[in-house]
C-alpha cells in the first residue's frame, strides 16, 4: 500500500460487504445504521463512496460491473468488492475508475485525491480462516476438464475420474468455484451437479492462479526448413522414440488459427521424470546455450500433458493448455493468447 497504512470504512454498508471486507488486512469497517454516506479514508484523505459486494470479479464480471457503475448518479465513487478478483478484471476496473477489494487483501484505490495500491497477502494477519484451494496443481486439471465440456453436469465423482484427481480435492474445488458464482448447481445429494456458468472466468481464475512446480527447461537447436516445419519434424522423432510429448506456446496455436505467423521457438512439454538431454538427442536438436529455436519442458504431475490432442503430424498441447502457455510468453505472446481465446476458444 503506497502512503497509507489503513483503510477505514464507514457508514452504512451492504451486510455482504461487510462480511467480505472483515478480513481483509489493513482495512477497517464501521458500519452504521443511520442512513448516511459510506465513507472511505486513509490517513487524511476522505472520499464519499458507493461499496457493492460481488461473489467474485472476473473480466465478464468485470464489463457487468463498470455498466453497473456507468448507471450510478454522476459524481459517484464506486468500490466494487469480492471473495476474488482476477488481474484482468483489476485492470478493467481501474481503467473505468472504480475502486476495488478482494478477500486476499488485494486492494486497487485510484480516487480523487486517494491512491492505494496493494498485493494479494497470502495469510492475512492474525487470520484463522482457512485459504479456499486454488485453481493450480491438479486442482487446474480439474478445472481444464471442466472448461473443455462447459455443458456437461459434472457430479463429484464424474469430475475426480475425468481429471485423474481426488474425489476430496473436486468437492473442494465445488465449494471454492461456487462461492466464486462460476457453477450452477443442480438437485441435491449424490445426484448434484454442476455446470460451468461462466467458462471465460473460470478460464480467467485458472490462468491467473495456474503455477508449474519443479519446472525445468533446456534450450537446443534444430535445423528445419521453417519455424512451423520445426514442430513437425520434432514431434516425429519423439513419437518414433516412443516420448510422450506436446507441442505448446506459438507453434501450436500456428496449427489451430491462422493468425499466428511469428514462431521464435517451438515449445514442447515432456514428462516430468525425462533426462531433457537424452530426449533433445532423440529429437536430433543439440543443446545450446544461444541462439535456441526449441525450448524442451518438463514440470510436476505432467499436467501439461493432459489432454494432449493429435493434430494432423503433431501431438499438441490442450488449447486451454496452449492459451495458458501463450500468456507467459514475453514476445508477444498476450497478444496471440488473446486471439487464440477469442477465435478459437470462443471465450
């Protein structure tokens, strides 16, 4: 938090609001009954503001929001607040000018005269409750199932043999994506089921919270006619030495849109108990130090290996799993992801 230490709100509050603003570090809530304004101040500073709670804040939750805004008397200040809000979604609430809060103690405050900027803390301090689990690990790959049949009713054990995953961690995974307003749910007991009520901000939440352990890389070099010949002639040579794999990043989204032309390096995912060495010997590329046209990968669980698709001569990473991948590229790579998710995944 920049030039503040705490944020005190007062007046009369939305009880939801209040409940999700409790936790939240740095931040201190007085509600009132009398009808009168909702106050926010640091330090010296104060603003009249409107606080809306929302389940949570994803980047279609986000435009509902900022219409939501728009509607408001002018003059107006509004603080959106929720469980969760996704980077993207901040984004867009900040650029529309309205505040925003979240329940990990990210806090986004560019008012008149107010500029409060702070990170999601992991542990509030002195908090008890326990952290909903997040969308990462081998909960994501339950998430990636999920968004790969949005309009399937997933029951609990349906959902845990899809992904490969615990029954416990999927009936976490329910109680954490529900809160967050992201499932409809239907009947009651062993025959409850959810479905995906908003696959973009599911996708939103996997990718904001989606981490690989243990990641290791080698970087080598192949000759080939061309960056998209490249993949091709790599994942031949895998598959004729018997090695699970996956093309990903631009090289795959290459061969599901034709909007990406630029391809510096063919990415390709390996098993995580692979020798990266041994395996860019049996691709016939040489490992180097510059100068690299692959990058070979490997993290924890294979899970980017799951739900591998084969496409024509090449054996493809999952598109949510390309999109996912195309995000962490720095050259250009937001750009393709973004494209990739409008004309491909429809999201």
């Amino acid at each position: 938090m920049k030039n503040h230490e705490v944020v005190n709100i007062r007046g009369q509050l939305p009880r939801d609001a209040v409940r999700l603003l409790a936790d939240v570090p740095g931040v201190v809530v007085e509600p009132t009954k009398a009808n009168t304004d909702v106050v926010l101040r640091a330090g010296q500073v104060s603003v009249a503001v409107e606080v809306k709670a929302w389940p949570a804040i994803t980047t279609a939750a986000a435009r509902q929001v900022v219409a939501y805004a728009a509607e408001l008397d002018r003059g107006t200040t509004l603080v959106a607040v929720a469980r969760t809000i996704t980077e993207e979604a901040r984004e867009q609430l900040t650029a529309a000018g309205i505040g925003c809060i979240d329940a990990t103690g990210a806090i986004r405050l560019d008012l008149p005269g107010l500029y409060i900027w702070r990170d999601a803390q992991r542990t509030p301090p002195g908090g008890t409750r326990a952290r909903p689990v997040a969308v990462s690990g081998k909960a994501g790959l339950a998430a990636q199932a999920m968004l790969r049949e949005p309009e399937r009713p997933w029951t609990v054990q349906d959902l845990a043999e899809a992904a490969e995953v615990s029954v416990g961690l999927v009936h976490r995974l329910f109680v954490r994506l529900e809160a967050d307003g992201l499932l409809q749910v239907e009947g009651t007991g062993p025959r409850k089921t959810r479905r995906v009520s908003d696959p973009g901000g599911l996708l939103d939440v996997w990718a904001a919270e989606m981490r690989d352990r243990d990641l290791r890389t080698l970087r080598a070099h192949r000759l080939a006619r061309n960056p998209e010949a490249l993949a091709a002639t790599l994942s031949k040579a895998l598959t004729s030495a018997g090695l699970d794999h996956a093309v990903t990043g631009a090289a795959a989204a290459a061969r599901l849109a034709p909007f990406v032309t630029a391809i510096p390096v063919t990415e390709v995912w390996v098993p995580e108990l692979s020798d990266l060495a041994a395996v860019a010997d049996a691709a016939g590329a040489r490992e180097v130090s510059e100068g690299h046209n692959v990058v070979l990968r490997s993290a924890r669980d294979d899970l980017a290996l799951a739900f591998r698709g084969r496409v024509t001569d090449v054996w493809l990473a999952d598109t949510f799993r390309v999109y996912l991948d195309l995000r962490a590229d720095p050259r250009r790579g937001r750009e393709q992801a973004d494209r990739l998710r409008a004309e491909v995944l429809g999201l």
